[in-house]
C-alpha cells in the first residue's frame, strides 16, 4: 500500500529527517521518503497500516498533519 501524508510546520532538511526517522521506525513502515519543498511524506506500507498511528507519530515530533492519502 502507497500513502502520501502533508505535514504541516517542516521548515528545514533536520525536520524532514526526524520525520522520516521516526515513521521508518514503525514495524508496518517499508520505505519512507520526506520531500521537504513539497511537505509531503510519501510510504510504502504492509496491509496492516495504522493510520491513526501515523498521524500521532508526526504530530508528537510537533508537526500538522493536514491530509493522509492512499494512492
């Protein structure tokens, strides 16, 4: 499954990183790449995402989550 989320509040390379750190972390996670210009998170997950997981994990690192999309 593919999943674009828009994050909200990222200003700098160090912010896309901590973002794209802490959803690699997540065990349903397979890939994960942060755009910071566009403020974007684009995933590839296994079957058993967790949405809500997502969005906690971002906005606990003190970001928005404005949209999470399957693709």
């Amino acid at each position: 499954m593919k999943l674009i989320i828009e994050i909200d509040n990222m200003s700098c390379e160090h912010c896309a990183k901590r973002v794209e750190g802490a959803l690699s972390n997540l065990d349903f996670v397979e890939s994960v790449k942060v755009n910071l210009n566009e403020k974007k998170a684009s995933l590839k997950c296994s079957n058993n995402v967790n949405l809500d997981l997502l969005r906690t994990t971002i906005e606990d690192l003190g970001y928005d989550v404005k949209n999470i999309i399957e693709e």
